[in-house]
C-alpha cells in the first residue's frame, strides 16, 4: 500500500498542505509579502526524500481510530496523509538544533554591556546545564577574560550606528548556531498546535457523536493519537482519551514557538501564543 508524491503543488493532494502553509507563514518576495512558500519547500524535500518519519503509510491507512474520524469529519485520508507529513516534518525541524531568536544581537549585547557595567566583581560561567550545578559547570572571575568580554562587547556595539531598536542578527546566530532543541512535551505542543491551526484552515465543524456511535469526534483525542501515532511519546494513554495531552498543554502551553529559526522552514512561524487548553 502507497500513494503517488505530488508532482505539483496544486496537485489535489497538497490541498490541505497548502492551505495550512498559508496559515502559519507568510512570504515575502524582497519587496512584498506574498504567499507561503512552505508546501512548495515540503514537496522539494519529499521528492528528494529528505522527510524521514518513524512511520508509514501503510500504518496510518491502517490505524482504524485515526481513519474513523477522519471520515466523520468527511476529510479526504490522502490529503490528511501528506499534511501530516507536511506538520511531522515541521515539528522536527523546529524541534532539534533550532535556533533562538527571541532577542537581536544588539539587545544582548546591551544586556551584556549594562551587567558588566554594573557588576565589576562578575563571575563568568560555562555550562551545558541550565541549573548551573557545580559539577556541569567551569567558573572565572580572571580580570584577563572579563577585561577582555568588556572590550569585545564595547567593539561589537560600536558597529551599531542604526536606531537601538533594528532588528539585526548575525549570520552565525541565524545560520550556523543552530543548537536549541525542543524537549518531546515540547514538540507535542508544537504539533498540536499546528494540527488546531489545520482545524481552522480546514473550517472543521463541531461535531457531537450521535447514541450509539463508536467513532470519536474530539479534535483533541484525534491529535493526542497522531501524537502517539508519531511516536512523540510512549504512553499509549494518548491513544484512549486527551488528559495526558491537556497535561502537557497545561505545563508546556506557553512555550514561545514563534521565536524559533529553524534549518529548513525559515522565515517565521505564526501560532498563536496560548496556555494550556
């Protein structure tokens, strides 16, 4: 069991790609902002069989709870079939060695320069760990390196003869430092997320089970299994019911996706920012 890569973006079978792509990017030409080119990205990268997933078509036509609601939503399976390969691919390329761009280089190094300022018996630290524990972690207070950061920050801002407020960033920061991953509760906000903005796009109703049905028609439940489907996670209670998920929204909901610049899907993510469900 397969199905034929798309030759075309307008191909039928992009139709739920491309409608996301328009909603959570918006592309500029140099002079204008003009529509997403994400889905002709995608298709590039699936013909050149760059999206590697821990799953396959096979599993996905045959996973009967996925199937089911997605038939009670009257959604076409195959176009659901890239789509979701389009948001997988998405989630991992925002998901590891990443870059963070929530602040330009001239807000760090102003952060930078005003504590160096301020704190002339400062102790540097190097760490992989965030926690900083003594173990993980090399420490010096040498006048010879904090001298020498005092002049590197003087001589990089000195280069700033713009407003304050530009937003500049450097090649290496943008292109080369991409070393920021999401943890897995966090990738599963990310693909939820997306999944709610295909909702939208998709102008999916609000559907009840009648007596008697067997067929789930929670938006949530549904994710929570492409989540499991994907092997996002291992705990096949996201297969039941959405309490694992909701859990995770709860305590990861307000995670800045948007600040990300990633290798492949550049030129910005627009979700929502929310928190929790």
């Amino acid at each position: 069991m397969n199905c034929t890569i798309p030759q075309n973006w307008s191909d039928e079978a992009m139709d739920y790609v491309n409608r996301l792509a328009d909603r959570i990017n918006v592309g500029w030409d140099g002079e204008n902002y003009c529509p997403s080119d994400w889905s002709l990205r995608f298709l590039n990268r699936l013909n050149k069989k760059l999206v590697k997933t821990p799953f396959t078509y096979e599993a996905f036509m045959n996973n009967n709870d996925i199937i089911a609601t997605l038939e009670g939503y009257g959604l076409d399976s195959e176009r659901f079939w890239y789509v979701l390969l389009f948001i997988y691919d998405i989630t991992m390329d925002f998901g590891f060695n990443a870059a963070d761009v929530r602040k330009t280089d001239y807000e760090i190094l102003l952060e930078l320069d005003n504590y160096l300022q301020n704190h002339p018996q400062a102790v540097m630290y190097l760490s992989d760990d965030g926690n900083l524990r003594k173990r993980e972690r090399y420490e010096t207070n040498s006048p010879l390196i904090l001298d020498s950061l005092r002049r590197f920050v003087q001589q990089e801002l000195g280069k700033y003869t713009e407003s304050p407020e530009q937003k500049i960033h450097t090649i290496d920061i943008r292109y080369e430092n991409h070393t920021e991953s999401l943890a897995s509760a966090q990738q599963q906000v990310l693909m939820y997320r997306l999944f709610k903005e295909l909702f939208y796009a998709l102008k999916l109703p609000e559907l009840r089970a009648r007596r008697g049905d067997v067929v789930s028609y929670s938006k949530m439940l549904l994710v929570s299994r492409i989540i499991y489907f994907c092997r996002l996670t291992s705990n096949e209670s996201f297969t039941l019911e959405n309490s694992s998920l909701k859990g995770v929204l709860k305590q990861y909901g307000d995670t800045d996706l948007n600040s990300r610049e990633p290798r492949v899907y550049t030129g910005g993510l627009i979700l929502s920012q929310e928190q929790g469900e």
